[in-house]
C-alpha cells in the first residue's frame, strides 16, 4: 500500500512530504491508521544530526490511532482498537529482559540505531529504496507498522490528540515520579524545565502527593502553565538564586527529589546542587552524546541516587492505560500541553516552533 509521510531525506533539511510504500505485514505486525502524532525534541535532533540515524528516515514516534490490521500472530490488539504507540518493544527472553529492564533489551537496542523495524528489517520504501523507521514508530505518516508489542489499547473515550502525548513525553515525565523517583506523600520535588517531560512530572508529583512541586524554567508562561498542572511554587531559571529558594522551602535540606528535564549541562549540574542529602535525582534531559557535563564534586556527596532514565520506566501495556484513566478522572491534564493542531503538510513549521522553546506539543492530526 501507498501513503503520505514526512521523510527526512538530508541532516538539516526540511521534511519532504512523500508517497511511501509498505510492504507485506509479517506475523507480529500491526498496522495502524495514524490519527495524531505529536512533534517531540528527539524528532528534532535526529533532523539536525545530533542524533545520527541511517536516511532516509520517516520521524515520529509519539502518536495515536487505530489497528487498521494485523499480521497473523498477532494477538494483543484486533482490527479497530484504539492504541498508543510505545517506542521500547521488548523480546521478554534477552539478558535485560530478565533482570526487568525493557528499555535495555538486546534486540531492542540491535534495531533501533539501525532504522529498522523490531525484527531487524524495514517495512518503508520509497522509489524502490528502502526507508528506516523512527524508533520503530515513524508516525509522521498517514499510516505505521509497530511490533505488537508497541501498540497499547487505550479506552475508545480518549481522543486521539491527547492520546498521543502519552507515548513518548508525558509518559516520561509521569513515570520519572511514578516509577523512578517514588517520592515519599508530602515529599518536595523540583522540576528543572517545563516543556512536555517536565510539566509531566510537575503532574506525577501531584499523583504521588507531594507537597511542595517547584517548577524551574527559564520562561514565565511556561511557569504560569506549571502552576495550572499542580506547581505549588515557581522561579525563574536565570534570575533568582536557585539553591538558597529550594533550601528557604525545605528548612536548609534541599528537595527530597529533583527531575531533571531540561536538557542542558547547566541544569544537570543544577539538579543535584538542589537535592538533599539522601535525596533522588532523577535526570529525563539528555545533551550531545560526547559532551562532558561538569559537578561540583560537594554537591555529589551525601548519599544522593541519581538516575538517567530515557522512558520513566514505561512499562507501557500496564502505564498507558492507567495514564489514560487519570486524564479520563481529571487526574491527569493533558489539553494543556497542546499549543497547536496542525496538518502533516505543516511539519515544518512545528520543528522550528519547537526548536525556539515556542510550544509545548504539536499535535499532527490525521483526518479519517
Ligand atoms: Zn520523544
Ligand atoms: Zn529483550
């Protein structure tokens, strides 16, 4: 079959809006009708090269839709199911997969730099040239191909806009609470940088009963969304003294944990600067794969745990659901994250507006 995407032809190019061809389904893949896809930072540093995958490339990975059909082993989704799309398919039989760490997977980890699909092989092509896949998703497309292990049902009552945001961003910054970090009801938790991972785990906090939820940014309005999703303070990155504000809250100690999700080697070091003693440091952000990031040897002592997580842990036929439950109670806000609703033709434009710190999420929707 044949299909609109947006394909990434050249590093620092434009996407090119393409006629793609998929070929046959094998037994474990499930078609999905994408109906909304989200633009995500890690679809913009593959674009500009920080990231290096194999081109051409069809981008996206954090999106929504409906199983349009299956290959014939499937059997965790059925025609017409309402999924999200999960970036980490496991085996379940590797090393990693029996110590319970899914995002480390061997054929997880074989795979996903090379632009294939799950088992190791490309589904795109275009002109008769083979195409990769992003993260085994490549949702800036009218239709993907995932494993059947990265399609999660989710309730047909979430509409799809909102469902897509579950996949990559806000399952993140929720799990790097909920999964990770496990902060004590009435704990303290900062949140360096509020773009769609950090206003997340602004949101997680509040799940898991903190008390005190600073957000640090370097914008207002992305603070003042901060506080709609359940920041109890705010300050600006940049203009007021960090540590002594975080230190003010918490009677000299500092925050029982920080999220870390911003992405940059000044907020890395910031993280446990601001962290207790015995605190949990949780970092989402990533920089440069070869950039050296500096700390200040005092403020890594005192028994502090940091981890770096890509995924919060995802677990995501056990976390999309119940995140999908939460915004269906009102427990979980995700209208709030969805700055603009554009069309595939208009990709562009939301990769610049990312890359300026101009919104939290474009959403792509796909008509029927
Ligand atoms: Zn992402
Ligand atoms: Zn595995």
């Amino acid at each position: 079959m044949q299909f609109d995407a947006a394909v990434l032809h050249r590093v620092g190019r434009p996407l090119a809006i393409e006629r793609v061809t998929l070929g046959p389904l094998r037994p474990h893949d499930v078609l999905v009708r994408v109906r909304a896809s989200s633009v995500c930072h890690t679809d913009v540093e593959v674009a500009e090269g920080q990231l290096a995958y194999p081109l051409p490339i069809v981008l996206g990975h954090e999106a929504a839709g409906t199983v349009e059909r299956t290959g014939s082993a499937v059997s965790r989704v059925v025609t017409g199911d309402h999924v999200v799309l999960s970036w980490n398919p496991n085996c379940g039989n590797c090393f990693y997969c029996d110590l319970d760490q899914p995002i480390l997977c061997e054929q997880y980890l074989r795979h996903g730099p090379r632009g294939t699909q799950f088992d190791g092989d490309a589904r795109l092509s275009l002109d008769g040239r083979p195409l990769h896949h992003l993260m085994f998703i490549a949702s800036f497309a009218e239709y993907c191909v995932v494993s059947e292990h990265g399609a999660v049902p989710v309730p047909v009552e979430l509409p799809f806009d909102r469902a897509c945001l579950l996949g990559c961003g806000v399952m993140t910054g929720v799990g790097g609470v909920l999964n990770i970090a496990h902060p004590p009801y009435g704990a303290t938790v900062a949140v360096l940088g509020c773009g769609a991972v950090g206003l997340s785990a602004v949101q997680g906090a509040r799940l898991a009963g903190a008390e005190r939820i600073v957000a640090l940014d370097i914008r207002a309005d992305k603070l003042e969304l901060a506080r709609r999703l359940g920041a109890t303070h705010t300050f600006a990155v940049g203009t007021e003294p960090l540590v002594e504000a975080i230190k003010a809250l918490t009677q000299g100690r500092g925050a029982d944990v920080v999220i870390e999700a911003a992405g940059t080697a000044e907020s890395l070091r910031l993280s446990v600067e601001l962290t207790r003693p015995g605190g949990q440091v949780v970092w989402l952000g990533k920089v440069a794969v070869g950039q050296d990031v500096p700390f200040r040897w005092g403020a890594l002592m005192g028994e502090k745990r940091i981890t770096r997580s890509s995924y919060g842990g995802a677990r995501p036929a056990r976390d999309f659901p119940m995140l999908a439950r939460a915004y269906l109670d009102g427990r979980l806000k995700l209208d709030e994250l969805i700055s603009r609703r554009i069309a595939l033709a208009d990709i562009n434009a939301a990769f610049a507006a990312l890359k300026r710190g101009e919104v939290i999420r474009t959403v792509i929707e796909f008509p029927v």
